[in-house]
C-alpha cells in the first residue's frame, strides 16, 4: 500500500532534559525539542494485517490538521514545531474516515463493509488515570498518526476501542462519497464539542459565544455552538478568506479584530452584556486574552483549546469580579464526545460540508499540507 512517512532526525537539544523512556524509545514527549529535519516521503509498505483487538479499514478521506502542519515545518534551528508526542518515522494523518476490509477474532462492535471514523488515542483501560476515568490522560497511551501509525495511508489498522460508526449520517446525506467526507470532519469538531460539553460547565441554550480564530476548529466549532442553541456566534478572524467562509457559512457577526475593536463588536452585537462563552483556537494569546478579558458576561467560560507558542497574560481580577472561570480542553476521548457529533450531524444540525474548500491526492499530501498552511481554507482533506 502507499503511505505517507514522517521521518526526522532525534537529536535532542542539550538544553532539553530526557527522560528514561524518551531516550529508549525515541518516542517524544515534546517534538520541538528532540527531532530535527522533518521530511515527508512517499513509500511502499504491507497492508497491515490487523491484531486479534483490531479493525483494517480502508481510508477514503483524511483532513490535513494543524498538528500536521507543525511536525512537517521547522524552527531556525531545524528542530519540528510540534511540542507534543511524536515517534519517527511514522505514518502521519488522523482526522479520516474510511470503510472497514477486515476485522481481527476478537473484534465484536465491527463488521466488513461499515464506515467508521475514528479517536486518536489508545488507551490501556489498565493504569491509574484509566481506572479513574481519564482514559484521554492514559499512562500507557498510544496516538494514532504520531505515536503509531495513521490515515495518510491507502489502510490503517485501529483498535476497536477507538472506531465509531457513521451510518447515522446517512439520515442527512444522500451518497457514500459525502457520508465519508463529512465523516472525517467529525474529529476535528470533537475537539470544540469537548470544550463546550465535556469540560466547560454550565453553558445554556441563548449563551452569547465568541469564536477567537476561525480555522478548522473554530469553523466546526461555530457550527457546534449553533446547532446547540446560541444566542448569537460572534467570530473574530483576520483571514479575509476564513471570514468569507464563516459569511458563507450564515454566521452573521465575523470581524477581522485587527480592524474592529473586539471590546466594541461584543457590545454591540450583545448589548453589553458581554461573552457567556469564549473560545480561544487561534494560539495568538497576546491578542486574544486582553480582548477576552474586556468582554467577559457574568459567570462567563473561556474554553482554552489553541496550543499556544506563548504564555498568556490573564486579568485575574477581572475573572474573579465577574465569577468566571477558564477551561484548558485536549482532545475528546469517551464521554459521549464521538456520539453527540454523529448525531447532531446525523439530524441535519450540523453540517460540515461547506468547510471543505480543498481536495489533494494521497501522493499530493505535501502539496496538501502546504496548502492547509497559508490558513485560507476551511478544511483541507486527502482523498486516498
């Protein structure tokens, strides 16, 4: 079958402490300090031939992501962006969808010929943080597309725990072309969906949101935050194309914050009553946070889901004068994440489709990844 390799060179900066298992292994705690000149290649491997506990699933389409982006670009010194887990070489790709060929003996959820999607990360149901329900916080973990390998690949193998089922949405589309292609948009909205619902805590139907980036993320996010009952979706974006998108996409207040004073915009669109729910997916947190902190409503939730380069600087008195509080949300693992999004998708509430703006070949995934990089489109997606 083609892939597509991540390799680099593990060379950890001396500055950079190792641990024991990350010099053993070569499997990174944090990528920008120990692996160097990235490079993708394309390349012949096996189909793989799934374990007793595992599913092979034939990939259709998989969605370019930002941590994609930043395993595959360099700093000065040649060392990846990426600043968490990672082991070289590697299959990357792990926002997909495809169509199940083959099923290990112990599989009992999964039969040929099912479209599925898929989580990220492996857990071992076994350490401390699993037994205590954190299995996204697993001692043990695996990560598909950066510990193990992933869907920039004609198959990949993936653990029954981690596929779900998207026959649902064929409620709301009428081919399996666009059944599969809305589906590997569903991981990415998981992302938000987990902010919102998994870690923030009371957020209402008629809250007042404001979206800080509108990438991918924050697209699907918007879309989330509508099918849930805004009050109004506020978006604060200085891509002209991105706010295009989120226009074409009905949302009606999108701002370029460079332009328009973030503090003015919320007051007018919210009569001054300020942001029930902030979400920050931009990582610029210098710009984000003094704006965040201006317009907080009463008992408001900021919803951290960015990896910033940066440390932010927080009014923390004004967080405590208007009891709000602030959410750190990674990932989406269990918590009935994967299941609210199929079926707010399934019901025609939330449709992703209109965020796709760009289709590469699997041989074009470089050609992709740049793409995704200029931050211009909604959702780039690899057909394979």
């Amino acid at each position: 079958m083609k892939a597509v390799i991540l390799d680099g060179e593990w060379d950890p900066r001396p500055e950079y402490e190792c641990s024991e298992t990350e010099a053993d292994t070569h499997k990174s705690n944090n990528g920008s300090q120990t692996w160097k000149h990235p490079a993708l290649h394309i390349e012949n491997r096996e189909k793989p031939t799934p374990e007793s506990d595992e599913v092979l699933v034939k990939v259709r389409y998989t969605g370019v992501c930002g941590s994609d982006i930043s395993m595959t670009h360099a700093d000065g010194d040649r060392y990846m962006h990426y600043s968490a887990y990672v082991n070289l070489p590697n299959v990357i790709g792990h926002e997909f969808s495809g169509e199940v060929v083959e099923t290990g003996e112990d599989v009992q959820s999964f039969s040929k010929g099912d479209l599925v999607t898929s989580e990220v990360t492996s857990y071992c149901g076994r350490c401390h943080m699993c037994r205590n329900g954190f299995n996204g916080h697993c001692e043990n973990f695996e990560q598909l597309g950066f510990t193990i390998p992933g869907a920039f690949a004609e198959y990949v193998a993936v653990p029954e725990i981690l596929l779900w089922d998207v026959s649902p949405l064929e409620k709301a589309y009428k081919s399996k072309d666009d059944i599969l292609k809305a589906a590997a948009t569903i991981e990415p909205t998981t992302i938000t969906y987990n902010g919102l619902f998994g870690r923030a805590e009371g957020i209402r139907p008629g809250d007042y949101y404001a979206f800080h980036g509108v990438g991918p993320i924050g697209l699907t996010g918007m879309n989330v935050a509508r099918a849930a009952g805004a009050g109004a979706v506020i978006a604060f974006e200085p891509s002209d194309e991105r706010r295009d998108l989120a226009r074409e996409l009905g949302f009606e207040y999108v701002f370029n914050p460079v332009e328009t004073d973030p503090t003015q915009a919320v007051a007018q669109v919210t009569d001054g009553m300020g942001v029930d729910v902030h979400v920050e997916t931009a990582g610029a947190v210098a710009q984000t946070y003094p704006a965040i902190d201006e317009t907080l409503a009463e008992t408001a939730n900021v919803v951290h889901i960015s990896n910033a380069g940066e440390p932010a600087s927080v009014d923390l008195r004004q967080y405590q004068a208007n009891a709000a509080q602030v959410y750190g949300a990674e990932g989406h693992t269990g918590d009935r994440i994967f299941t609210g999004v199929i079926r707010l998708m399934a019901a025609g509430k939330l449709d992703n489709l209109p965020l796709v703006t760009s289709i590469f070949d699997l041989e074009e995934a470089d050609t992709a990844i740049e793409q995704a990089s200029k931050r211009v489109d909604g959702k780039v997606l690899i057909e394979v």
